[in-house]
C-alpha cells in the first residue's frame, strides 16, 4: 500500500440548493499532511464530506493520483481508497465493536481486526459491547479504527480528537505523523486542536465563509498571528 496524492480543483458544493463552499483548490501529495482550519460554520466538514461524495457538487473535481473520482458514489470512492472518519462518529450502534470492525476491513483478513486492538486496546475490552453502550471517545475510537482497517491510501479526519482523553489525543497524532511519514498514507485533517493540528501538518488551507482564505505552512502562520486572530479567533 502506499499513498495517493489529492487534488481538489474548483470544487463548489452544499446540501440542496444551498451553497456552503466555492471554488475551493488546494493539491496535497502522496503522503502529504494537510490541516484545514476555521472557524466554526466556515465549510470545513462540507469540504470533506463532498470529498467524500455525500454532497451536492456544483461545480469543480476531485482527483486520486490522477484519476477523476468526481463522478463516482462515495462507496465507489472508498473502495479505491478514500477514507473518510466523520465528525459525527458514523458507526453502527446496532452492531457490536467486532462487528464494525470487520465491516472495516474490504475484504481483508478477520484477523486484521487486531491492528484495530492494537491502536485502541480499549475497544478488545468492549468488542462484545454494542456501538450504542460505548462512550462518546470509546465511539471515536471505534470509528477511526474501523477506517484505517481499511488501509485507505488518502484519509479524512474530522476533528479526530474530539471526545478523546489528552494522552490518547498524543498518541493519535503520533500514529497519524508516522503513517504519512512512511508515504503509507495521506492525511487531511480537520481540528479545533490548533496547535495540535499544526504540529502535524505540512501545509495549512484556512477556510472563511466557504472559500480558502489562506495558505500555507504552520511556521508561516506563526509568523502571522493576525491573521490566526482574524481567521481563527485565537492568539498567537
């Protein structure tokens, strides 16, 4: 397995007849790390969503190592390799952990499910325990574990961390650096955490109203705290 370079090109979408992002364009490439950030309300879970085709596209594309995914289902994305971990801890409640895991999997192993224990030993614990008795973090555990059974070769994270105790947020974020590091993997993530996010990323895309309106690396963001005050509400 190893990662695909993303490429979003003029890409507008929303929900309906309602416009939430315009003319979005920003390439991240194989193995790359990029973090969107914003205030709350800007676009940035429409970005991923629509990344991931559960939205209505007006206009724009979005391509995997060249290849045109626009015009496919979100299912058809994610068996070429697109990963997609919610904000809203999209897990079945219904089924125990076991059996979200394996629902992660696409045809690999059942005892890939282990690589799932081994990130979030909690989960072994509650695998007989349905998706409904488990915490909110417990959920985002699950979630993300599930995605990454899958061996995506680009994965979106949205807001990740939410929910989650600090170590474990740590730990995420280590897990999460050195997958891109070894070009396993392509990672978007969308966090609150700011200085978690940046410590993380290569590049940053700031969205505001629906649109980028900044870009760049994390060192020159930090060589300009007005616009991390304007754009994210937050000092330096």
């Amino acid at each position: 397995m190893s990662a695909a370079a993303l490429e979003v090109c003029g890409l507008s979408a929303g929900y309906g007849q309602t416009r939430i992002i315009e003319d979005v364009s920003f390439a991240v490439p194989a193995g790359g790390r990029l973090a969107v950030l914003g205030r709350n309300g800007v676009g940035k879970t429409t970005l991923f969503a629509t990344i991931a085709g559960q939205t209505t596209r007006y206009g724009g594309a979005v391509t995997m190592d060249g290849a045109d995914i626009t015009g496919l289902e979100g299912s058809g994305r994610a068996l070429g390799g697109l990963g997609y971990v919610p904000q809203s801890r999209s897990i079945f409640k219904s089924l125990s952990v076991e059996e979200n895991l394996f629902v992660g999997l696409k045809g690999r192993s059942k005892d890939a499910i282990e690589e799932g224990y081994a990130m979030f030993p909690r989960l072994k614990e509650r695998r007989r325990n349905l998706g409904s008795q488990l915490s909110g973090g417990e959920q985002q555990m699950l979630s993300i574990a599930r995605a990454l059974l899958g061996q995506p070769t680009v994965l979106l994270l949205d807001e990740p961390l939410e929910g989650l105790a600090p170590v474990i947020c740590d730990e995420l974020m280590i897990a999460f650096a050195q997958l891109a590091s070894t070009r396993a993997m392509t990672i978007l993530l969308v966090e609150q955490r700011i200085k978690a996010a940046l410590e993380f990323a290569e590049k940053v895309i700031i969205l505001e109203r629906g649109r980028i309106a900044w870009t760049g690396t994390p060192v020159e963001l930090a060589q300009h705290p007005d616009t991390v005050e304007r754009l994210l509400g937050v000092g330096h």
